[in-house]
C-alpha cells in the first residue's frame, strides 16, 4: 500500500473545499408520510421537486426510508397532483431550452402532454429539442381540453438514450408488461419506434415510425431498425453455452429464455431456438470496436467531477501525530489517497493533451451508508456535469445516479464490486466474478480441447454448475479419502488435442498431485492448467512457481501486465512525483480518470462511446455492456498465461 507523508496529506486537504448552507433557511416546509414501498424518485415526482431537495431538509434519508416515517417537503415546490388545485396564474406563452433539458422534464414542467408540446413546436418532431430552442407552449386551458378517452390507446415514440427500463418507470409499467404489449422490442429497442403503453393498438396504425433525422445528421446510426424484428429457427451446437448464445445473437440470456421457455433448464445440443434474424442481429448489436483514445475530436469545455472519500470532516481535529498514525493504519484512506493520487497523473496528462475540461473535486465524507452527496450535487449544481467518477460506496454511488438519472449524467462507479441496482446512467467500471468465470469457460469452449476438472469435495457448487452447464468437461475421479485418483486422471488426457485441466481446490497435497501428474504426461500430451479465480495457494512457497510456467498456467483476469512504452512512461512520472511505485489502486484512479476524460473529449456523448468502444489504459480494459434492466456493466476480461520466460502474456 502506498504512503503519503502528512505534508501530501495536509496539501491534498487544502486543496478541497466545500461549504454547508443551511438547509432549513426561510423554507416552507411540509410534512409526509412514507407508505410502505415509495422511493425516493417516486416521492420527488409526486411533489415536483428532485430527490437531492428531500435528501437536503432530511439527511437521514439517505439511509433509506420506512413505512410511516416523517418527511419534511419544501412546501414552496408545490402539492402533489391529487392535492393541487386549478392555477389561477397563467403558464407562460414560451419557454427557452437550456442545457440537459429533456421534453420529458418541460412537458412535467408546464403540466402538458408530449403530443401537445409538439402539436405547438412542429420543428420539435424534424429536428428534436435544441439548446436555445423557444418553445410555445400550449395553454392551461387548451391542455385540460385535451382529455383522452379511457379506452384510447396510449403510445410512446422511442427519442435517443431511453432505455426499457426508463420508459417503463415514467409510465408507472414494468418491463415485462412493455413486452408484452410490444413483443417487437424483446430483442432491441430502436430509436424511433412507436410503443403501445395502453389500450390496444388499432390495424391501421403502423408499428414503427421512421426513425427520427436531423438535419445535421450525416452518420447512419447502426441501432436504428426501420422493419419490425423477425426471427429464424436456430440449432443448438454441441459445446455451446450461455455466453457464446448471447454474443452470437446480441441478446442477454434472459431475452434468450423470455424467447425460449425451455432454456430455463439449460442450453442442450440439438435444442431449436428462436433468435433475430441475421439482419437484425446487425441492426441490433452497435459495431463496437476496440479504439486507442489518443487525442481529442471534440473542442467543447466538458465538466468531470470526482466524488471521493477524504472524509475532511473526521480528521480535521487530528494532531500530527495521530494522522501520521491513520496514514499508516487507515486502509480505506490509502486506498483514498492512492486513487486520488492516480487521478492527478491522469488530469496531468489530460492537460499535455490540450483537453478542454473543468475538474471539480468534492469530498463525498462517506461510510458504507451515509455520504454528502446531496449537499454537494445542491449546492454546486452538479446536474450540469458531463460525467461523475465516485462515490466509492455502492449504496452511495446508486444515490448520486439517482439523483442525476433525470439529466442523464454518467456517473462511474470506481472501486465498488457489489451488483449495481437498475440505473440507467450507472457505469460500474468493475467487472464482476461472475463474468470473469463465464470468459474463461467460454474460452476454453471455443478452443474445442479436451477439458478436465480437478475438484476437490469443498467445491460442490462449482462441480455442480459443470454437470448442469458444461456436460462436455470431464470431472476427474476422486479417492475414498478425498484425494486425487491420479490413474483415472491420467486415463482422460486425449492426443491430437488441448488438454486443458480446471484446477478447483485449495488443497496443498492435491495441487501438487495434479501438477506432477501433468508434467509427468507432457511428452505424450498437450497440457495446459486452468484456474478461475484467484488461488492463493498457487502463491505460496509449497507450490513450485517453475512448474506453474511449464504448465502456462491460464486464468480470467480484468487487469493485465503492460510493458508498453507507454505504461512505462506513466510508472516513471509517477515515481518521480510520488517518490513511490504505484499501487494497484493508483493505477486504477488514472485509468478510470483518464479512460472517462478521454472518452468525454470525443465528438459523441458518453453513453455512444460506451455503446461503440472498448479501450484500454494502463492496466484495465472498458468494455460497457448495456444491461436489460438498466444501467451499463464493464466486460473487459483478459485471458492470461504464465509462459517459461516468466513473463505474463495474453492468450489468444
């Protein structure tokens, strides 16, 4: 871990600062009930007002909420729908759009139905909402005259950076029950589509409309699907999986089982499937290609903030002494430092870059379920950000999303490994366990070898997930006692083919059982150990590290080893400034940091760059993966391997 000297310490302090207002003030205030079940973003909408103006009067919130507990609400916002009487005052004849604006948020704003607005604004259906843009808008009295009969459908038109998730939440739907009344969408959602929300869809009202065009659009946009999905038959391959499905076809694997019922109880040989078509799969799947992130495309001032733990606020009564002491005990607070420290390199270069960014940097003063972010995001008004990096909390960084998940800006969450809940600007920059374990299998399927596992008796959910998932691996015997039936083992090596062996246990003697094993047939057969996960046995002095690159150990990893000129240049700036090598979370902190800057600089949003590129830094590669029920996941996996010159390579 990585050791700052108090000076560092006290220069980093000094250079963040923030200010508490008081958040009672001269405000009206009134009192709500909490029912069973309600959010946050669901109680903001019901009263007009956003959730950081509830987190402000109560901190607590932040926590959580509970059935019958007692919200303070700015009374000056307005009542809720039910409550709120008919206006005496007169709306205003037009509006100006600004920045983040969306036509969701005017039409909520002025109390008017989508159809309406754009009845009033025909440009808004050519060329869409426009910074600067005046907008008419329609009457109080014309909008009341407008009422839909009960039993008229209800429709949506797709705009650019919805998602399923979204739309279901702003008609109070689930997923499913938008998939069901537009079976079309299972697959994809394209821009432009016409969703039924409610009622029926009359024959003579097309299911799609053409997509909308800019006039100053030049570039096709691959997602766009101008003919409603069609599907084709498609048989299952022998070896096939999950993962290798999902890719093939663009599809998660629930889409694949909301298509295909009987996949629930697994992927089987010889299995008939219904899947999109080839055209579609195309349409469907951005072509996302790996980039080097080298320089700008784009000149416009782009604002990034960092959201990070400091915590000012618990040390600043500290002597020198006892923060010298936490400097050398606070592990959470090195880790802080070490983040906060690789970050400095990455604006550092951004800067050599001639980037045009605004960094703001703000102490999130955080524990696993409390944090500032509310206070910060009011009073600095970080819903004009183009992108957050922090909180490192989960609990906190899906608060921050929520927040700013009405002016859709990303926020990346850093450190945190935990399953992120539905949030549609949420990038978890983590690639989880799980994913890590897929790739490897998946690897091994495509090299078509001949695959053995070695599990001992402590590892049955494991051995379990193989029987049911992967019936082409051979599970070795095992003894009476537990150990490894090294006869019956050797009896299921093949010639002519890989012989790749999963090692799954943590036991010493059966480790090096197998290894031996292994290199006492390398001259009859091709051989290759296997681990999924970190096995700290492998690490220690028992295990002979010369026998681990003759048998290339292969693993998943989301990090790699880079001996790039590059990734040399940045250890050696950063030595020279730190007077220390970095540390894992250092190196983390410039390429989360520099990976969101690089990618904001470019001539796209950031979620289009998420959607069409996968780059890599110095030792991490992002490769966002948008997921059904919201929100982005990274996917960047490498496949490793120890070789004889004791170098770690990437299998290929």
């Amino acid at each position: 871990m990585t050791r700052f000297n108090t000076n560092y310490f006290f220069a980093i302090i000094a250079i963040i600062s923030f200010s508490l207002t008081s958040v009672l003030g001269q405000e009206k205030i009134d009192k709500y009930v909490v029912a069973k079940g309600e959010t946050i973003n669901q109680i903001a909408q019901k009263f007009n007002i956003t959730p950081y103006e509830i987190y402000k009067l109560n901190p607590d919130a932040q926590s959580g909420l509970k059935p019958n507990s007692v919200l303070l609400i700015p009374k000056s916002k307005g009542k809720t729908a039910a409550a709120s009487k008919p206006a005496t005052k007169q709306l205003p004849k037009t509006h100006e759009v600004v920045a983040k604006e969306t036509l969701f948020g005017i039409e909520k704003k002025y109390n008017v139905t989508d159809e309406e607005l754009k009845k009033a604004n025909p440009d808004l259906v050519k060329y869409g909402l426009q910074i600067g843009q005046i907008l008419n808008i329609p009457s109080k009295g014309a909008a009341q005259s407008s009422v839909v009969a009960k039993n008229a459908p209800v429709f949506h038109t797709v705009l650019p950076k919805e998602t399923k998730f979204s739309i279901a939440k702003q008609y109070n739907i689930t997923i499913e029950e938008l998939e069901q009344k537009n079976p079309d969408i299972v697959a994809n959602l394209p821009i432009g589509y016409e969703l039924l929300i409610k009622g029926s869809r009359p024959k003579a009202v097309t299911k799609n409309v053409a997509p909308e065009t800019k006039a100053t659009s030049a570039k096709p946009t691959a997602t766009v699907i101008k003919e409603p999905v069609s599907y084709i038959d498609y048989t299952v391959k022998a070896k096939e999986t999950f993962y290798s499905l999902s890719k093939q076809f663009g599809l998660t694997q629930q889409q694949l089982i909301e298509l295909n019922p009987n996949l629930s109880a697994g992927v089987q040989e010889g299995m008939v499937l219904k899947v999109p078509s080839k055209s579609n799969q195309i349409a469907a799947n951005s072509t996302k290609q790996k980039v080097v992130l080298g320089k700008k495309t784009s000149n416009d001032k782009k604002t990034l903030v960092l959201v990070l733990p400091f915590n000012v606020a618990k040390n600043e009564a500290d002597t020198v002494t006892s923060t010298v002491n936490k400097l050398n005990n606070d592990k959470f607070l090195n880790m802080t430092l070490d983040f906060y420290s690789g970050a400095v390199m990455a604006i550092d270069s951004a800067k050599v870059l001639g980037l045009n960014m605004d960094i703001k940097i703000f102490d999130s003063n955080e524990t696993k379920t409390t944090s500032n972010v509310a206070n910060i995001f009011n009073d600095h008004d970080v819903a004009n950000a183009d992108a957050v990096i922090g909180p490192f909390y989960q609990n906190n960084v899906e608060k921050a999303a929520n927040i700013l998940s009405q002016n859709n800006v990303p926020v990346i969450s850093p450190l945190s490994r935990d399953n992120a809940n539905p949030t549609p600007n949420l990038y978890q920059s983590i690639v989880p366990a799980s994913d890590l374990k897929s790739a490897m299998f998946d690897y091994l399927t495509a090299k078509q070898g001949n695959t053995i596992a070695v599990i001992d008796k402590k590892k049955e959910t494991i051995r379990k997930y193989i029987l049911e998932n992967h019936k082409e691996i051979k599970i070795a015997p095992l003894t009476e006692t537990g150990g490894l039936n090294v006869e019956a083992f050797k009896s299921l090596f093949v010639k002519d083919r890989m012989n790749y062996v999963i090692l799954e246990t943590a036991n010493t003697a059966m480790i090096k059982y197998t290894i031996n094993t292994m290199i006492s047939v390398m001259a009859s057969y091709q051989v290759q150990l296997v681990v999924l996960e970190q096995n700290e046995t492998l690490d220690t002095d028992e295990i002979n590290f010369e026998n681990l690159t003759k048998l290339h150990l292969m693993y998943p990893s989301s990090t790699r080893e880079n001996n790039s000129p590059e990734a040399e240049l940045f250890m050696q700036s950063y030595r020279k400034k730190n007077k220390v090598n970095p540390s894992t979370y250092a190196i983390r902190g410039f390429d989360v940091t520099f990976d969101t800057m690089m990618r904001l600089s470019q001539d796209k949003t950031y979620q289009e760059t998420a959607e069409t590129m996968i780059t890599e830094q110095v030792e991490n590669k992002f490769e966002y993966h948008k997921k059904d029920e919201g929100g982005y996941v990274n996917r960047g996996i490498y496949i490793l391997y120890y070789d004889t010159d004791l170098t770690v390579k990437e299998a290929k």
